[in-house]
C-alpha cells in the first residue's frame, strides 16, 4: 500500500505545558472546603468563547466560603449584573493569577472597598484594580462566598488559573489531582467536502455519518462499511468528556487524527490568550451550532483561525484522497487524564470529477481584504480579517411598505464574524424629531427581533455587529416597566422589563441620595439593601428608581418605605 502523500506539512512548536509546571511546586489548595465535584472543565467550547476555567459544584446551594489558594494579593475586583457577577483576582508570588467568579459577596473588608468604589462611581457595576501588596492574603485565607451572580446558570464556584505575565488562562488540572477514570464518549462524526475541490459519497455537502460502538471506548463507521470519497476532505467530530459519579458533560482535552498511522491533526486545550477565545467559532462547525446548537470541532484549520491550540497540521489537517485506495483513518480523543476513545474509519477514493458550483447572484468576499457590499438602502462593512475565510455573500430584501425601513437579508447567520462589521441602514420614513428612538434589529432564531444599536447619521441608522442575519430599523418609544416586587427585611426589591431595546442603565436614591441598588440581570432583578451607616433607621424613607433603556426612555419609581 502506498502511503498518505503529504503535500503540505507544517508542524506548531508549542511547549508541553505539562513540562512547565509541577504541581508539588506550586501545592495550591483548592477554593472551598466541599468534597470537589465539578460542573464544567477548562477549554469546554462554549457560546463564541472557550471556557477559562473549571466549575466547582458547591452542593445546589450559595454562601460556601471561598479561600485563596496561596499566597499572594488582591488585584483586581469586579462587579457586574451579568458575565461573571462578583469576581475577585489573586495575584500569587508564583507567577499565577487565580480567578474567583459568580461570587454571592466578599468577607466584609473586602466588601467595603468595592462599596467604596460603587458609591464614588455612583455604579453598582464596577471593574478596577489595586496596587501591588496592598490587601495581601495568605494561602486558605476566606475572600469571600460562593453564588450564583452574573451570567451563571446555577450555584457554582467559577475558577480560574491564569499566567500572571502572559494572562493566559491555564488548565488548572495541570495544579490539580482531581479523579476521573472515564473515557470520552463520540456522538457524531462528519465530513467536510471542501468546496470545489473534494466529494463524499457523491456529493459536496457535509455528510453525517452513523456511528456505533463496538466496546467500550472504541466507534466506528456503522456496519464497518467504506466511505467513498475524492479529493479534499475534512472530518468533523461530536464528543463530550465524563467524570465519575457525575451527569455533566465536559470538554476533551485533545484530538489527534491519524491517516495510513501517520498524524496529520494534533489539537490540545492546555491554555488560550483571551483576545483569540472568540476563535473558537472557526474550530466548531458554526452552521450545525447555530442550526442544532451541537458543538461539532473541525479537525482542520481555517485561513483566518489563529488559535495556537494545534500541536500538528498537515495540510492544514485536510484529507487529500487523490490515489484509488483504501485510506485508514483514526480518530484519537482524550481527557486531560489521559482515557482514551477511539474512532477508526476507512475510505475508498474514487477517482471522479469534482463539478464547479457557481453562484452567478453572489458578491466574492476575501477573508484578508476590506469587504464592502452596498446599494441605496443598506451599507455593510466587513473589516479585513473579519472572515475566517473567503465567501460567497447573498443579499436580498423584503419590502416593508408600513415600516422604517425594509428587511435586509445580509447573508445567512449560520456564518460567524469574528470582528465587528458597520451596518447601515437609510430610512424610508424618516419621521421621528428624537432619532434615539430608531434602533437597529436583527431577527432571531425565534423569528423575533433583538436590538443591536442606535446611531443616526443623516437620514440612516449605523450600528456594529457581528453577525449575518436579517437586518430592519424598528422604534422604540416605550418605556422600561418597573414593578415594586416585595418590601422585606430592609431589602426593597423591584422587577424591571423592557421588551425592545432593553434596559441599559439605571440609578437609585434614598432621601434623595443616590444609593447602591444591586442589579441581576437574568432574573430582571434590582435590589436594594438598607444600610444603617449611611440611612437612620426607624422612619419613612424616599425611594426612588430611574431605569433608562438604550433607546433613551425612561420610567421612574418614587414611594415611601418604612425601615
């Protein structure tokens, strides 16, 4: 037999993170004092980002005291209705940073100096930094306690380990002995004909192949039967890692894909730069993610992917089945613990034409260029870069006698940008004396519309965003809508809404003083808390709450409280 023919080969020399870090060396503790059970692993591939972390379960309950897992110093804290809630950074004498996210509080001296920063920003959302040695803690010293603030989807200690000079995030099993003797599971495997140039069982479009599993650990194509293909391919893969005594699903740690033994695809998840995390969207099959919200990884490279994650690539991880034989193809897929999963396939190549699809309506889009498509009534921008690779863009547009503008199909969303792209968008009906109040939208899966932005520039809408879709201008002249939900225990908590453009910013006074009124923002939640220090207690107090949405309207709240 002869052997896979590489036409192309290019090896990324990227050091064993393994090799750099020891574990005794460091001896960090863990976060809590809970038996360790996780909810999510680091590197799992998550909405446009790859997780940073791994997530501690803490037993369906918040307020479970945080420590610091060495030495080191308060560095930075955070304070936001969403993404990662209360959060508190650790600068470590080791060259490590710890992350410590979806926190309920901070210990009380910590508290206090957020507080003091909320109050001199008047925000409860706050981002800031300290000195170095400033507030310094020890190893096992409580920072405070775990929840469930932010973006997170349940109780939970969101953790992070990041290199303190590069900010990478790091996989904290290279710190970490955490048990796991289970073997990653496959539930679905693809091919990728590339476009013009590659066919899979007579056809160009990517082919979902059935599986089954011959035992533990080990799959293949079903009925062992021969995939026929020709020219250049790609190989797509479904897989979860599981841990024991668990019903999560958790990233794989690495993928390598093997042609006549040979490696040709090396990916591993031991660390990632945060400005390349949204490349995630070049790794996965986008298409199937946003269509059937299946995280499926492409085993191979994008022209426009950046991330550093493949160890090995060998024509950028394609097949290139261009000699009439059997081409054995495996698959192998672990955990960072090293359990093993197994994929093995072959395919026939069979020697046809590859027929030339052409798309006489569409606009030839590069990846390295500017891209500018534009006609009387909409203008769309795509920065070099932008794209992951080249396209073919389509446009078309439905006509909207009655509205501000009409509905422009700008391509299909089942495409990702990387970068931001400026729409604009020139209004039929140009009407409204406060242009505030036009706003961009784009239609969802729902066959809704979300709000992208607002800017007015002679006669059009501009906005940014990162996503292909359908696109119209809508109004909002409508106010957020509060409601006053409880009054309990010196905590005054109302229900805030906004169905268009959505609530942007608010503020909130007691006594005519502004006051720090606490935002949740997936539960459409703001509370506020009584403080003695700064209100007496024993009378009626003056509430007031001013909820502003993007468009610029507004809805105040004033009532009088006991406390």
């Amino acid at each position: 037999m002869q052997k896979y023919i590489f036409i192309l080969f290019f090896t990324f020399h990227v050091f064993s993170i393994s090799a750099q870090f020891d574990k005794t060396e460091y001896d960090l503790a863990f976060p809590l004092n809970i038996p360790v059970e996780l909810s999510g692993n680091f590197g799992e591939l998550r909405s446009n980002h790859f997780h940073a972390g791994i997530d501690f379960k803490t037993q369906q309950v918040i307020d479970k005291p945080v420590f610091s897992v060495a030495d080191g110093y308060v560095s930075r804290f955070g304070v936001s209705p969403a993404g990662y809630g209360h959060v508190l950074y650790i600068t470590h004498y080791n060259g490590l940073t710890s992350v410590y996210a979806h926190l309920d509080s901070f210990v009380p001296f910590l508290d206090s100096i957020v507080q003091a920063k909320q109050h001199e920003e008047r925000s409860f959302a706050v981002d800031f930094t300290l000195p170095k040695d400033m507030i310094k803690v020890k190893r096992l010293q409580q920072v405070g306690w775990s929840g469930n603030t932010g973006s997170s989807g349940g109780p939970h200690l969101h953790f992070e380990l990041r290199d303190t000079y590069t900010e990478e995030a790091l996989n904290p099993f290279l710190f970490y002995d955490i048990e796991d003797t289970v073997r990653p599971r496959v539930h679905k495997f693809l091919l990728y004909p590339s476009s013009n140039e590659g066919v899979v069982e007579g056809s160009m479009r990517r082919r979902t192949m059935v599986l089954e599993q011959t035992k533990p650990g080990f799959y293949r194509h079903k009925g062992n039967v021969t995939i026929k293909a020709w020219g250049k391919v790609g190989l797509g893969v479904h897989s979860y890692d599981y841990m024991p005594n668990a019903n999560n699903i958790y990233g794989v740690h690495s993928v390598r894909v093997l042609v006549d033994g040979a490696e040709i695809f090396v990916y591993q998840m031991d660390r990632f730069s945060f400005d390349k995390t949204r490349y995630m969207n070049a790794f996965i099959d986008y298409e199937e993610w946003y269509t059937n919200r299946s995280m499926v990884m492409t085993l191979f490279r994008l022209p426009n992917n950046k991330l550093d994650n493949y160890v090995k690539l060998v024509n950028d991880g394609y097949l290139l089945i261009n000699e009439e034989r059997i081409y054995p193809v495996q698959l192998i897929i672990k955990d960072f613990h090293g359990n093993t999963t197994t994929l093995d396939f072959s395919i026939q190549g069979v020697k046809q034409e590859i027929p030339k699809v052409e798309h006489p309506n569409a606009v030839a889009f590069s990846y390295d260029k500017e891209n500018v498509f534009e006609n009387a009534d909409v203008k769309l921008t795509i920065p070099a870069g932008a794209l992951y690779q080249n396209m073919l863009f389509n446009y078309s547009v439905r006509y909207n006698p009655k509205g501000f503008s009409d509905v422009h199909d700008l391509h299909l969303p089942t495409i990702p940008l990387h970068d931001y792209a400026e729409l604009r968008i020139k209004l039929k009906n140009d009407s409204l004396s406060d242009k505030n109040k036009y706003y961009i939208a784009r239609k969802n899966r729902l066959n809704g519309f979300d709000f992208v932005g607002n800017g007015y520039e002679d006669g059009c809408v501009v906005t940014k965003t990162r996503d292909f879709g359908q696109y119209a201008v809508l109004l909002d002249n409508k106010a957020p809508i509060i409601r006053l939900a409880t009054v309990n225990n010196g905590h005054v908590i109302f229900k805030v809404s906004d169905n268009q453009s959505g609530v942007s910013h608010y503020n909130g006074y007691v006594d005519n003083e502004w006051a720090l009124f606490k935002y949740d923002k997936k539960t459409n939640t703001i509370t506020h808390k009584f403080d003695s220090k700064r209100v007496e207690k024993g009378g009626i107090h003056h509430i007031e709450l001013r909820v502003f949405d993007k468009c610029g309207n507004e809805a105040v709240y004033q009532n009088q409280v006991w406390w």
